[in-house]
C-alpha cells in the first residue's frame, strides 16, 4: 500500500459544519480499518448516533468539545478519547470558539450508522471506556519514546488498540510485522520517516500508511523536533514479530 499524503486525501461534508477526510478505509486498500480525521466547526456537531457492527474510538487533537457517550455527559480537551462500544449511542458537538479536530478509528471498512435522541443524562462515575488523558499513564516503550495506551482491551475494546507515541529525534520504533491484522500509521504532528518493506519515505503531518499483514513496517524520527504517530490497531493484542533492519537515513545523535 502506498504513502496515503494528506493533499491526495478527499474532503468530504458529512453533517453541516463538519468536514472530513479518510486517510484509510476500503477505498485505499484497507481491508481491517477504517479511519477519519475530522475538523468540526464552532457550535456544529455530529450527531447522536451508533453503529450496531462495530466499535469507534475517537481521539481529540484539537479543541474542545462536549460529548454525549451513553448519555453521559462529558467535555473533551486535546489528548482525551471516548470509545463507543456497537450499539453505543454517540455525540459530539464543538463547544469552543475555535474548530476542533478529532481522529477516528473504527475496526470494520463498513459501519453501520443509526441515528436517535440521547436519553435522560446518566449519572454515576464515567465508564472506562472513557479516557481522559489525565487517567492515562505515560511510558517509555523505547529510547526516546513517550507512549500513552488510550484504548485496548483494559478499557473495554473488543478489537481496538488506539495510541499515542511522541517521538523525540533519533527515536526509531522496533522493525516488526504483524503476521495476521493491519496496522495504521498516522503523523499528526512534526516529520517522521517510516519504512514499509524495506523502503524509506517522509511522513509529513496528516499522512498516513498501512501496512498489511506479514508487511515490514516501523517509523522514526530522522528531524531536529518532537513528532507525534497516531499507531491504531483493528486488534485488541496485536500480535508482533521483530526483524532485523537499521535505516540508511541518518540520525540525530
């Protein structure tokens, strides 16, 4: 699968005030995930709905929202994630006077979708399929790597692995394969070089790749700044195998 660049990239307007695009999904190749990064303008929204066949997780990278999760009301900030497990209503409306923009990963190429009313607001302590980041705990997975697990089968997913890794330069992620599920890969902020099969190619922020099952795949920082990878998983445990690789980009010291 080819490099899926942010410029080739379709813009669509699903509900007013609300674009979108699909770096991954059926039409480009994928064939296990499908994923949306999504701009919602001030006061517009995406409306209550759920999907009967399938979880979604949906991961805030900038703005501030106000969601409807099961009927439990919750505000969103940059770094926060909700996911609705199938048949969970779902809701998100732009409560800030700037756009927001949350990246969404659902583990199907073709969703279902059913619109209804929120019921009366739930009470009691949130889920745990609702993440703030402030419930989540940084680690170190390699040198130079800060990683936070936002969504796995600890906080309920049925088939969702959903993370967040900042790369500080001359950070390399292990080469590796999964023998059995895709893997996507998306830059969301700063450059990354990624290796698919072997070959090196700039990630610029908003692309995107997969790689498919048996595929040699890894990502690294080859810049002078911080980059931030979005790694998202149709899989609650996905299954890795290392290989040996070193790149031929150099790397910052």
């Amino acid at each position: 699968m080819s490099i899926l660049r942010l410029q080739d990239q379709k813009i669509t307007e699903p509900y007013p005030g609300v674009s979108q695009r699909v770096p991954a999904g059926a039409a480009t190749g994928a064939t296990q995930l499908r994923a949306f990064d999504t701009v919602i303008q001030p006061g517009a929204s995406i409306p209550y709905h759920v999907h009967g066949n399938t979880e979604a997780t949906y991961f805030v990278v900038d703005g501030d929202l106000s969601a409807v999760v099961d009927d439990h009301r919750v505000d969103m900030h940059p770094g926060d994630l909700v996911m609705a497990p199938p048949g969970t209503g779902h809701g998100f409306t732009n409560s800030s006077e700037g756009e927001a923009r949350i990246v969404t990963m659902i583990p199907h190429t073709d969703a279902d979708v059913s619109h209804l009313d929120p019921g009366d607001p739930a009470t009691g302590e949130l889920p745990p399929n609702i993440a703030p980041r402030s419930s989540i705990e940084a680690w170190t997975p390699w040198e130079r790597c800060t990683r936070y697990d936002m969504m796995n089968h600890e906080r309920g997913a049925l088939s969702t692995a959903f993370s967040e890794l900042i790369f500080e330069p001359g950070s390399m992620a292990p080469p590796h394969f999964h023998p059995e599920t895709e893997e996507a890969m998306y830059c969301i902020d700063g450059a990354l070089v990624a290796m698919y099969g072997g070959e090196e190619i700039p990630l610029a922020p908003g692309d995107m790749f997969v790689a498919e099952p048996g595929v040699r795949h890894t990502v690294f920082n080859a810049s002078d700044e911080a980059a931030i990878l979005l790694p998202l998983h149709p899989t609650v445990v996905p299954v890795r195998e290392l290989v040996d690789w070193s790149p031929v980009t150099p790397l910052p010291a």
